[in-house]
C-alpha cells in the first residue's frame, strides 16, 4: 500500500517581523511578530506526502518543483523527526492502525510562484511539508500545534499554517513547546484589506534571513531595544488594529516596523542593505499616496530583500495602482497577493 495526503500552504508576509533567535537550532525568535496572509493570495506550495513499505528502506525524499532535494539538513530533519515521534505515540495507542512511523517518506512539492521571484518560499515550503505529512499521518493536531513543528523548519513558516492575521509569540521555554503561531484574526474579518507585491528584483537575496539576523543579533547596538521594547508594544498595537479594522493605525505600524527592521540591518556590522532605489522610490509612491489622500491609505513594508509589499484600503485601488504606474518603470513587475497579477503588462 502507499498512503498519500495533499495540501497546500500560503505565503505570508510580516508585518510585525521577525529577526533575531535566542536559539538557532530550534528557531526560536527573540521577539514576537505577526502576518498577514489574504484570501486571495494565489502564492502557494502545494505538496503531497506519501509512504510506503515499497519504497526503498530507509531513504526519505523530497522533490521540490521536480527537482531532488537533499533531506539531510538538520531542518527538514527535525520536521521528519517530530512528525515521526507522533505518529509512534498513535500507533502505540492503537495497535490497529497501520505502521507508518517506521515507512520512507517521499514528499512532492511545487510552488505556484515563479521560485526566482525572490519571495520568501521557505516559510510557505515547510508549514505545506508539516501539514502533508501531519494528515499523512492523521495526526489529531491543530494549526498551532504544528506550528512548533514548522518552526523548526524555517522560523516564519509556523505563521503560515494559518491565512489571515497570525501571531507567532516568541514564548519563554528553552525547548520552544510555547513558541507558537496564533490566528489573530481571519482573512475574511477584514474584507477590504489588499496587497500587492512589487516585485523589484527575482534575483535571489544577497545575505540569508538566517545569516543576516545572527549577524544583527551580534553586532547591532540598536537590535536589543527593538526586540525588547519596540516590538512588545508594537505587537499588542498591531493586534488591536486588526481586531479594530483601524487601517491608519495598521499602516503607521506596518511601516515603521519595517524601518525598525533595515534600520538593524544597516546597524549590523559589516552593514546589510536589502532595500535599494527601487525600494525607496516605491517607500517615496506610498508617502504620495498617503499624502494626496490626506490620510494614511497605503502602507509598504520589505523583508529581506528589494521587493515591496504594499497593502492599501479596497477604496483606494485607483490611487495605488496610478502611483505605482511609475515605480513600476523600475521592476520586474507585480503580484498581486490580491488575486491577479495586476499591471504586469503596463511596464
Ligand atoms: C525578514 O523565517 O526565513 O522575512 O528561521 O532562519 O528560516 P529562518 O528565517 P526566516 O526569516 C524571515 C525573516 C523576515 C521577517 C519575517 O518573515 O518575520
């Protein structure tokens, strides 16, 4: 017999981020921070997990848009490993069921974002292996739960077990059983929230998420303050927000969370720069936007390398797109989060 379970898992973007780890083996963050995923999103791995006593004994594979994978990493591992560890606790419960735990493992995964389009895949890669191989398994486990589990694949994959507004709270444990993801709110709670993604270079990333923020986290004198005081205040604010569809509120956090953010980048010795002139041009269009509109209507923010995020209020799609008409002569064009791709052709 081969068993097989397939899912999918979103992209998620922070908006509070994390950058930072109190322990790198097991990804625990030294600050809290918090997603957004919307329901349009089309950005997705959608992985299939099977097992078999047919398959050849003792190698576990992983094939990521058709291409082998190597699965020895402590990463992927670990996820194997937990994953493993609670299928056993089942089939010692109940003889009945069949022996999975001890079965090779092949995983299928594919993304339906070009890989080169320099978004973040990980966190989308690993919180879709934990799932496929949580239902593989049958596993009785909520979206929380296995958030411990893809932490350990890649930090900011626990958020994306779940889509809309999630939080993943730093928590205290040295073994990291409290460092979870929580739905702060669902997609639909805030039906006129839209995204875009400008997407200013596919090129891959220059320095790591992983190397970069240990590197912070070592060098920054301005990292502790953001991670102790900054980022606290920020998450219950970003909280609030949501619950209150309070936009301005969310966009004023948003950005400046994103500032705070390469502002320790550009604090870290040697300095790492993600953001470039596109990048500015488009933090420039987002200040227009705002100021035209005589309120805060548009907030960016940028992880790890060049490509924005803006989310905007449904209201002022207009606007957005006109602003961005120009930043757009400088890309490779954008996705929309929302949907469809939206003026990839206007370049
Ligand atoms: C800037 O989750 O990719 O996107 O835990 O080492 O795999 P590892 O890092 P990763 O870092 C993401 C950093 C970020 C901010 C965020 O997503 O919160």
């Amino acid at each position: 017999t081969v068993y097989r379970a397939s899912t999918t898992a979103p992209v998620n973007i922070a908006v509070i981020k994390y950058w930072g780890k109190r322990d790198p083996k097991l990804n625990l963050p030294t600050n809290s921070s918090l997603s957004v995923t919307l329901a349009q999103s089309d950005l997705r791995t959608h992985t299939t997990a099977a097992c078999s006593t047919l398959f050849p004994a003792g190698q576990d594979t992983l094939l990521l848009n058709g291409a082998a994978q190597d699965v020895s990493g402590a990463r992927t591992q670990a996820c194997f490993r937990e994953l493993r560890a609670l299928r056993e606790a089942l089939e010692a419960q109940d003889p009945q069921l069949p022996k999975l735990a001890q079965q090779p493992l092949r995983i299928v995964s594919e993304n339906n974002f070009p890989t080169a389009a320099g978004l973040a895949s990980s966190a989308a890669g690993f919180a879709a292996l934990v799932r496929a191989i949580a239902d593989l398994y049958q596993l009785p486990a909520t979206p929380t739960e296995l958030s411990r589990i893809a932490r350990q694949g890649s930090g900011s994959a626990c958020r994306s077990l779940f889509g809309g507004y999630v939080a993943w709270e730093k928590g205290t444990a040295a073994d990291g059983s409290d460092s979870l993801a929580y739905e702060v709110a669902p997609a639909s709670h805030w039906p006129d929230m839209r995204a875009l993604i400008l997407v200013v270079s596919a090129a891959k990333k220059g320095v790591s998420s992983t190397t970069g923020m240990q590197a912070t986290v070592a060098t920054s004198s301005l990292f502790a303050a953001r991670a102790n005081d900054t980022v606290p205040a920020r998450m219950r604010d970003m909280a609030s927000a949501i619950k209150a569809k309070d936009f301005a509120a969310f966009a004023d956090l948003t950005m400046k969370d994103s500032n705070s953010f390469h502002a320790c980048c550009l604090d870290t010795s040697p300095p790492i720069f993600y953001m470039n002139d596109v990048s500015r041009a488009a933090v420039r269009a987002v200040e227009a936007i705002n100021a035209a509109a005589g309120k805060t209507v548009a907030a960016y923010t940028f992880d790890a390398g060049p490509n924005a995020v803006v989310y905007y209020a449904a209201e002022h799609e207009a606007a957005v797109a006109g602003a961005f008409k120009a930043v757009l002569a400088g890309t490779e064009g954008w996705s929309g989060a929302r949907g469809e791709a939206v003026a990839a052709d206007e370049k």
